[in-house]
C-alpha cells in the first residue's frame, strides 16, 4: 500500500521513508549507485554540496528525466545550505548553484546543513586561525537564515525547508520565530543514538525526523581518518539483539535497523553505493517490528554519536555547537 511507504509533512507534502544517501561517494561511484538506485525503485535522494556530489547526481537525474523513464514529480530531492552559507544573503544564490548542478528547477526539501557556519577565503578554502583551527562565524542567526529559506519556498525554488542537525532547543527556538515551520530536522540516529528527547518533541511539534547514519556509518571511519581523527565505532549490524530479530523475520541486521527507524516513525537514509545492499535496504516494505521488538531496539540506547563534526577541528567553538559525545569533553 503506498501510503506504507511515505511519510506526509506538516504541508501535506509526502516523503518516502527510505532514500538513499550519498555522503562519502566519489563522482564515478555516486553516477553509478544513482542509476542502480533508481532502477531499483528509489525515488528519494539526499544529497548536499558538502558531498561534492551533486552534478553527478544532476546527470543521471537529467538522463532519467529525459528518457520518461521517470517523472519529476515522482521524484523527491533533497539538498542542503553548506555550513559556510548560513548568512541570510548567501541562501537564494547557494540554493540556485545546487538546482544549476541538479539541473532542477526546484528541491522537494532544502535543509539548513548544519547549526553553526565556518568561515571560508575567497578561493572557496576554510579559514583558518594561526593555531591551525577553522574559523567559526559565531553571528550565527537561524532566525534571520530561516527568512530568506521561506522566500525560496514563495519562489517556488523548494517545495518544503527544513533544518539538519538541530538540538531540541535550536529547532524550538526556530518555531518561535516562523512564518513557515520547518517540515523536517535530519539527525543522526540509530539504535545506539536515539535522541529520544529531540525526536519526541519533534514528532510533537509535527516537525518530522529522518534519520542519517541509520546504520551506523561505517564509511565515516576513514573520512575521520583523513582528518587525523581515530574512533573506535561499533558495528550496528553486530549487535546480538539486532542479528537476532534478522533471523526471526528471516531479514538483514541492515533491514532491521533501518525497519526500526519505519516502525518508530521516521524517515531513512541508509547510503550505499552496493546494487545489492541499495537492493536490500529499500526492501523493508514486507515486514514489520512487534512491539516487542521495538520495545528491544530501544532499549539499546547508548549516546554513541558516530558524526561528532571532530573533522572540523576547532568548530566546538561556535555558539551553536552542540555535538559533545563519548570522544570529546
Ligand atoms: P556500501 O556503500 O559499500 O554498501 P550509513 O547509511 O549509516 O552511513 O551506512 C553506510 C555504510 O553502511 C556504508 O559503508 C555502506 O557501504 C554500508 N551499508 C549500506 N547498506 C548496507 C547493508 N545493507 N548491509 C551492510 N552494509 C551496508
């Protein structure tokens, strides 16, 4: 039933609850994994400038597009305002880079990246002070951002707007100073990272939830490597529980935790550049948890945030950093 598949926005706009992501894939990979995923019945993509992957995105959107072999309105995009673009003035022209390289004329959602912004040089590097950390815009205002985010949705440039990475307090501040209410906050979460507290009162505030890393982003190792950064992270799909309920349903740990997020009331963004796991992770539509099961999951709780921003060294000094794990004090 499609109605199973979707999750409808506080606008009425619908989503489907899995899509793919496409942080941490090359150029060459992400062509490739886009066509794989659309063959395999994605309709949902997430992607961001920060991933350097949108034209490549854009030319297999366009080559789909063009062939009739998909529709516009079937599909559901979604990018994101860069960490380096959070003054009001930058909005309009960032968002219009993203559609030039999506060769889109709108976004079904366009989010606010990240809650703090980094400063860059004019050649598009970071800032960075004599102690060789990355400068930070601490004039942060999302209040002010979120103006010039609702005139795209007036100009028809996205349908909905949301924001990425937004505490509990952050999205409730944002509520209290909207014309428009953010439709969607992207966070990390899976079963070791629940946020109850911040899902719970979005879901309240018919704000709704996608989950990133819904399997523990086991890629993030090496781009945390690539930063000097070294994490010892659990394997999500190893977890005895989670093997456990697979065998019963006769399922992947990947389909369980990524059922979990469905049957908890959220949306999903496993990434893989596989054909077979893009394959598995979008069939998750012909089972269920019981409660009993869910009620196992959350129990797993264990505050282990796997995307803590550590790779931007020196960004816990912006006022609205809030991403303090296990590895930081
Ligand atoms: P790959 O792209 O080779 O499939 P997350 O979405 O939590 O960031 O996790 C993505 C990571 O998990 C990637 O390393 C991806 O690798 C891997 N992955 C994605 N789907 C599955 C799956 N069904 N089973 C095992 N690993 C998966």
């Amino acid at each position: 039933m499609a109605g199973d598949k979707y999750l409808t926005f506080n606008n009425g706009q619908k989503m489907p609850l899995i899509g793919v992501g496409t942080w941490q894939a090359s150029d060459e990979e992400i062509e490739t994994a886009i066509d794989a995923a659309l063959e395999a019945g994605y309709r949902h993509i997430d992607t961001a400038p920060v991933y350097g992957n949108e034209p490549a995105i854009g030319r297999v959107l366009k080559r789909w597009l063009d062939a009739g072999k998909v529709k516009r309105e079937e599909l559901f995009i979604v990018t994101k305002l860069p960490p380096i673009s959070n003054r009001p003035h930058e909005v309009e022209p960032t968002i219009k880079k993203s559609l030039a390289d999506l060769q889109l004329d709108y976004v079904d959602l366009y989010l606010i990246h990240t809650p703090f912004t980094l400063n860059i040089n004019e050649d598009g590097s970071f800032k960075v002070d004599a102690e060789g950390l990355l400068e930070v815009d601490p004039t942060t205002n999302h209040a002010a951002t979120w103006v010039e985010m609702e005139k795209l949705v007036e100009k028809g440039l996205a349908k909905s707007i949301g924001v990425s990475n937004f505490s509990k307090d952050q999205v409730a501040r944002l509520l209290n100073n909207c014309k428009i209410r953010p439709a969607n906050n992207q966070i990390e979460h899976h079963v070791y990272l629940q946020q109850r507290d911040l899902v719970d009162f979005c879901k309240a505030e018919n704000v709704s939830v996608t989950a990133y890393s819904p399997l523990g982003s086991k890629g993030i190792a090496a781009f945390n490597a690539g930063a000097g950064i070294v994490r010892d992270l659990p394997d999500l799909m190893d977890i005895p529980e989670v093997k456990e309920i697979a065998a019963a349903h006769g399922k992947s740990p990947a389909q369980v935790l990524l059922r979990w997020i469905i049957d908890t009331g959220l949306c999903a963004i496993p990434k893989s550049t596989n054909p077979a796991r893009l394959k598995q992770n979008l069939d998750v539509f012909d089972f269920k948890l019981s409660d009993e099961e869910v009620a196992k999951l959350l129990a797993l709780d264990k505050n282990i945030r796997v995307c803590d921003f550590a790779f931007f060294h020196g960004v816990e000094r912006h006022p609205e950093f809030t991403f303090k794990n296990q590895y930081t004090k």
